[in-house]
C-alpha cells in the first residue's frame, strides 16, 4: 500500500470526535499524518500544531472542519499543495472546491473513515 502522509485539519484529542477516529486509523494503516488543530494534546501519538508553518510533502489534506471555519485556511491548504483534499460529511465547501481544482488538487467528497476500511485511501 502506498504512504501518503496526511494533514488532518481539524485535529482534536476528543475521542468522540471523528477526527480522532480518523488519525487513530490512519497511524494504525501505516500513514504519515500532521495534526492541524486548535486544541492543545495529541493524537495518534502526533501533537496537535497550529496551522503555521507550511509543509511541502503533505499527500492529502483530510478535512474535519466546517465551511464556516474553513476561509482562513484557505491560503495555508493552497501554499501546502496537497495532491487532494478530502472533504469528509458535513465539511462540503463549494468555494473550496473551486479553489482547490484551480489549483490541480483532486478533490474528494468521501468519508476518510470509510476509505480506510474499504481499502481506497
């Protein structure tokens, strides 16, 4: 299986969450991931870090983050220059899309979780 490393955007140490379910999943598939978040701690073993410096060798960027909270990460996504971005339920931008295909990024609206466990990551 190919490694892509993954920014999960939205982080959070919450296990309720499905942001912590999908890094969880991600390290136990053998992914490389970046936690992105607001909340300080850890996931996966990986600390939550701000969106500030920008990382180069990001594969996908997994969003966790609703359409609301997403128009200042827009130019942080951009300079990061993710192969793709997924959109997972309920965080479908229209805008982001546009801007992310502008850009050549393949966008997806699917759900992180259940492409992991179907084997389509």
């Amino acid at each position: 299986m190919e490694q892509k490393k993954t920014l999960v955007l939205g982080a959070t140490n919450n296990p309720a969450r499905y942001a912590y379910l999908a890094a969880n999943r991600l390290v136990a598939a053998g992914h490389e991931i970046v936690n992105i978040g607001i909340k300080n701690g850890e996931v996966a073993g990986v600390p939550i870090r701000r969106a500030a410096d920008v990382l180069s060798d990001i594969h996908t960027i997994t969003l966790y983050i609703g359409p609301q909270r997403q128009p200042q990460y827009y130019d942080y996504i951009s300079q990061t220059k993710p192969q793709r971005i997924i959109f997972n339920p309920g965080t479908e931008n229209p805008e982001l899309k546009a801007l992310a295909e502008q850009q050549g990024i393949e966008v997806v609206e699917a759900c992180t979780l259940v492409l992991l466990s179907t084997g389509q990551y």
